[in-house]
C-alpha cells in the first residue's frame, strides 16, 4: 500500500497560484485556467512520493532540506514533514527564491 501525504499549500503559494492565474489571463483567460488546473494537479500530486523530486540547489545557501518541482516555467519549492508536504512558494524559474 502506498503511503499518502498530506498536502498544505502555504498563504503565499495560494497567492502565488492565484497571480499565476492572472498573469496568464491577461493574455487568454481559457489557457490561464487550463495552466493553473494542471499545476494544481502536479502540487496535489505530492501527495504520493513527494521525495520523488530533487533537492533544491539553494538549500546549500538557507541550510534547509527543501525539494522543488518544476513544470514548464514554474518551480513549486516545498518541504516534507512526517506525514505532510508544505507548499511553500510556487514562483517563476527566473525569479529569486525568497521564503
């Protein structure tokens, strides 16, 4: 049987998903809610090997233990505890990581 997290999405990620969702439509409105449907899919797809990602680079610089998963553009930087997955930020890949 497969072991299944939970997954939280910070107040920030929510943020982040939601300005993603903007961004995107004020180019077209059906391809910002089909992009955003299916990042929300891979997020909540942590819920079963959340390990299965890599390690962010950056954890060498903020000495933390964060992974990231990335699709398309965007990296959604997250953390594993006991029986939950964290969703901390989900950002551009060209943007500066700040948590």
């Amino acid at each position: 049987m497969t072991k299944k997290y939970q997954v939280n999405l910070s107040q920030q990620a929510q943020n982040d998903l939601e300005q993603i969702l903007y961004y995107i439509e004020d180019d077209n409105v059906n391809n910002a809610v089909n992009f955003t449907l299916e990042l929300e899919k891979k997020v909540y797809s942590l819920e079963i090997f959340p390990d299965r990602h890599p390690l962010m680079p950056e954890n060498e610089f903020f000495s933390t233990d964060y992974r990231h998963l990335i699709y398309k553009k965007y990296r959604t930087i997250y953390r594993i505890e006991e029986n939950s997955v964290f969703i901390l930020r989900i950002i551009h890949g060209a943007t500066l990581l700040n948590i």
